[in-house]
C-alpha cells in the first residue's frame, strides 16, 4: 500500500490525518489476518520514526524519506514524489523479483507513486482516491481555497493508468465516471468499515460522562475530525449560537464538544474557531479539545447526545459510522458520501443546507425528542454492524483477485 502523505500510524484529527489514515490501518490489519502480507509506504516526518514500524503480525509500515522531515505542506509533496518513488524502488530491490503481487494506492499523490511503481514491477494498480479535487472544488467553503489544476491533472492520470478503482459509494463511483471518464468496468464499488469491538453501545452513558468529566444531565453535541473550512466546525458552533438565540434556557445545560486539531487550510488561521467561539459568547458551552485515543473517542461518542457531521464534502464518513456504531445519532449535512453512512429519519438526519438556522432548528427537533433520538440509536447501532471492516478486507481481497488476473490475462496475450 502507498499512504504518501500520512502514516497510518499518525493520531487522527490534527494535520493530514484522518478518515484515510483509519482506512489504511484497518484494512491492512484485516488483510494480513487473511493471510496477506501487507506493506505500507508512507513518508518520513520525523528524525524519531525508524524505517521499518512491525504494526502487529503481517503489516509492515515503511517511512521513506523524501525531502525534509518536518515543515513540508502537503501542497508541496508533488515535488518529492521521485525521491518517495526512488525510496519504493530501493525496497522492493532488496526483495526477490515479483515480490509483490499488487499495488493500492491511496490519495492521488499516492496513486502517482504507485503508478510508477506498478509500471516498474508490473503489478496491478488497485487506487483509492478518497477525496476528488473536482468534487471538493463544487463545494468549497465560504473563503476555503480550492484545489490546484496540477492536482485535478494529476487525478486523471492515476484514474487512467489505474488497473481498478475502489470507490467508497455507488455516488462515488458515479462521480468517478461523468467527472473523470472512469472505465465503468475498472470501478468497484467497497464501502469502508468500523471497528466494531471499539465502537459499540454502551447503556453506561453516565460513566462516560463522568469519565469525560460532562454533567450528567447535560445535552451535549459532539464534533469529532480535523478543523478546517471543509469539516465545517465553524457551523455548528454558528447554530449553537443560534439555538441559544432562539431557546436560551437550553444554556445550562447545553454543552457543545469539539475534538480535533488545525488542518489543511485551518492552518492559516488555527485559532480561529476559538476566535469564533468567543466572539458569540460561548466559551461556557463550547470545549475545544485535541484529538484522543480511540478508546476514549469512543467514550466521547457514547456520552453525545448527538454527533454533528456538517462538512462540505465526505467521501463516505468514518465518523458518522463511528458515531452509530456506538449507538448515537447522527446529524450530518446532505453530501457526497454521508448520504449513505446516515439513513435519514432513521440513523439520524440529513441536513440540505449549511444554513446555520437550518442545523439549529434540527439539532434542536431532535434533542426535545429523546424517545425518537433512542429509536434512532438502537436502529444505528444495528444498522452499523453490516459495516465491519473484515467485509471491507474481503471484497478488496476479490478486487485485488481479479486485477491480478486480468493482468495475468494481458501478459498472456502475443505482443502486438
């Protein structure tokens, strides 16, 4: 696997790491208990990370290095893409030949890579995009910056050279198809999955809370991922202010909890959502705190009342999956990926806009409705357990099965 740029082994929720980084660990650790042996290539951020990371039996992580350690914005990786590939190349020089059987790629500077590399070894290429520039640029946040050309030009390339490509939704796939011409017959379609030992119901709410140090009566909110303009923290702590506008006896009790680091362009300002918070008067509501180990995030889920999801875009949405699997609703906004994590009126709801009244007025239908919020938990829970990440390993053990043979096929064939 190649995870240019971020470790697997990086704590979600601050910097580059999210979603992708939780997708990649997972799956290699479910392939490699299928018997695979997994190796992921990711680039070295620090003098303290040694080349190889054994991550339990079967996953191997390796840190190539490829340009400075530290102070490299993800925006100038592409630069380093030769040093990262020369790094992939000298690796795999140490194997015997045909060494390895597929390359998977995630993110497009990934796929760059990993093009290269497949090309080299002559291996399929399996690519993961994730997040797609064209789609992000249809949806940008108020101020957000959008995707550069050369990375919209590199997207196509890996979609073209691709042996298969592994879409989270069948509205990815689609996007995939009219935004970048996909061969419909290389898409596949493998939703991601959830730790479901780690995320589960817990009836203990108050246990929790009295771990996270919450009143016990309170109606809290949760957000849980990286904060920059495209999550859209922002947003729900502009509907806060609007729900305490319209309802302010919810004050003392309401608590809103925001968990996640400065990223991509929030880096520029990464004060900012405190700024935010203090300038509406909410500093006694809202708790800004860092990113947390996934035992204690999944103590932060089951003490919500709620999770709100308002980003821009998301190509599936571990988080709202997260969220159900513990047997908390979800309120998401009505993009991309979340159409599917979340059934609407089911799971949770789905908000059509990014109008701060808007997401006031449902988050605050649902937390006057405790009977429909527990309706809503125990069928999320349920309906979250169809998403473990073992399914997610074994339809891409199939996809990797068929590129492989295809490609077997292919170099059967006379040259022409």
């Amino acid at each position: 696997m190649v995870s240019v740029h971020t470790s697997p082994l990086a704590q979600p929720g601050t910097g580059d790491a999210g979603g992708m980084n939780v997708y990649v660990v997972e799956l290699a650790r479910q392939l490699a208990r299928r018997g695979v042996e997994v190796e992921v290539f990711t680039r070295r951020t620090s003098s303290d990370q040694p080349p190889v990371v054994e991550d339990g039996d079967g996953v191997r992580v390796r840190h190539v290095a490829a340009g400075p350690y530290e102070g490299l914005a993800k925006e100038d990786l592409p630069g380093q893409l030769c040093a990262f590939t020369a790094g992939m190349l000298h690796a795999e020089a140490r194997h015997a030949e045909r060494h390895y059987d597929v390359v998977h790629s995630h993110y497009w500077l990934s796929g760059q890579v990993g093009w290269l590399t497949a090309d080299r070894w002559d291996v399929p290429l399996v690519h993961s995009m994730h997040t797609m520039a064209k789609v992000k640029n249809a949806a940008l946040a108020d101020g957000d910056t959008p995707e550069p050309a050369g990375r919209v030009i590199g997207e196509q390339q890996v979609v073209d050279a691709a042996d298969r490509l592994v879409a989270n939704t069948a509205a990815e796939r689609q996007e995939l198809l009219d935004l970048y011409g996909a061969d419909p017959a290389k898409v596949v379609v493998v939703p991601p999955g959830v730790d479901l030992a780690t995320f589960r119901p817990d009836p203990g709410r108050a246990a929790s809370r009295r771990r996270l140090g919450l009143p016990a009566d309170a109606e809290v909110l949760l957000f849980v991922g990286r904060i920059q303009p495209l999550k859209a923290p922002d947003l729900l702590v502009r509907a806060t202010a609007e729900l305490l506008r319209e309802q302010p006896w919810r004050r003392d009790r309401l608590r809103v909890v925001v968990l996640g680091g400065p990223s991509g362009s929030g880096t520029a300002h990464p004060e900012s959502l405190a700024d935010l918070v203090t300038a509406l008067g909410l500093d006694d509501v809202v708790r800004l705190s860092p990113p947390t180990p996934r035992a204690e995030l999944a103590d932060h889920y089951r003490a919500a009342d709620l999770v709100a999801v308002p980003s821009y875009n998301e190509s599936f949405g571990l988080v709202a999956l997260e969220a159900q699997a513990c047997g908390t609703p979800v309120v998401a906004a009505s993009v991309g990926g979340l159409r599917t994590a979340v059934e609407t009126g089911t799971t949770g709801l789905l908000v059509p806009d990014h109008d701060p009244r808007t997401w006031a007025r449902a988050l605050a239908d649902l937390l006057d409705d405790p009977a429909r919020r527990a309706t809503m938990g125990v069928r999320a829970a349920r309906r979250a357990q169809g998403f473990g990440w073992g399914a997610t390993a074994e339809a891409t053990l199939e996809v990797y099965s068929r590129a492989v043979a295809d490609r077997a096929r292919e170099d059967a064939l006379p040259p022409r």
